[in-house]
C-alpha cells in the first residue's frame, strides 16, 4: 500500500529537521498543535514511525526516557549525557571493526550509543557520578548547539 506525503507529516519532519536538540514524539506534538488544532499525539508517533522507517528520520532509543528523534540521517552517533538525559550528536568519530575477521557471519551495520557528561553539564561542573535520567522537558535542549 501506497502512502501518500500528507502536510502533517512534512510538517513534523520541517519540525525535526535542521535542529539538535533531539525532541521526543511530545515536543514535536506540543510545538505544532497551534498550527495544526486536529494533529494528535497518535499521528505523531505514527507519521514519526513512517519517517524513520523510510530513512528520514532516526529513533534514538534513550533506555528508561522517551525515545528521541533526529532529522539528521546521514551517519553519525548520539550520547546521552548521564546527569540532564540530553542527546548530543557525536561526529567526526571513526569507529572500525577490527578484528571482526574471525567472524564468520557477514556484519551488515552497527549502533553505537555513547553515555557520558554533555558539554553543557561538564561546564557547569556536573558530576559524572548521576545515573538518574530526569523526567520532563527541561533538559530536552541541553546539548542544542554544543560541539560534542
């Protein structure tokens, strides 16, 4: 079955595009139900399952938070920074499958996820020590705009 590219759907992906700060189904939702009053969460995440799906989009699993998108597809890694739960994009890392010789499979691809302390924690002198990934929306747009 055909879908079509319906205006809601470019809408979240415009949304997603050209920004860093990795927004969760919910973020998306709430920046655009003023310019859409009959979007709902459910077509979000099901215009969002499409977009990853056709590789527009990528999911970025956060463990115990809500998954995160980016409108960024082309290669790169994410970090999810241990004390504000924000995502950071990871670039210009070179990750090699050395010793993957002995393999008698065929690897195909891989994920990396990085955990760690975002640029803007290690500035304020956050400690590496907090495991607890905080609830809510105040730490979406910690990493935006930092160089990881």
């Amino acid at each position: 079955m055909v879908q079509r590219n319906t205006r809601q759907r470019q809408a979240i992906l415009n949304q997603l595009r050209g920004r860093t700060d990795h927004p969760t189904a919910q973020t998306l939702y709430a920046e655009l139900k003023h310019a859409w009053p009959s979007l709902s969460l459910g077509t979000v995440y099901s215009n969002l399952a499409y977009l990853c799906k056709n590789g527009q989009a990528l999911k970025v699993p956060c463990g115990s938070g809500a998954d995160r998108y980016d409108g960024t597809t082309a290669r790169h890694y994410h970090m999810i920074c241990l004390h504000c739960g924000g995502v950071c994009d990871v670039t210009n890392l070179v990750v090699s499958l050395r010793g993957a010789e002995g393999f008698a499979g065929e690897i195909q691809g891989f994920d990396i996820q990085f955990k760690g302390i975002c640029p803007a924690c290690k500035k304020k002198g956050r400690a590496a020590e907090t495991t607890e990934t905080p609830q809510g929306s105040e730490y979406i747009q910690h990493c935006e705009g930092e160089e990881s």
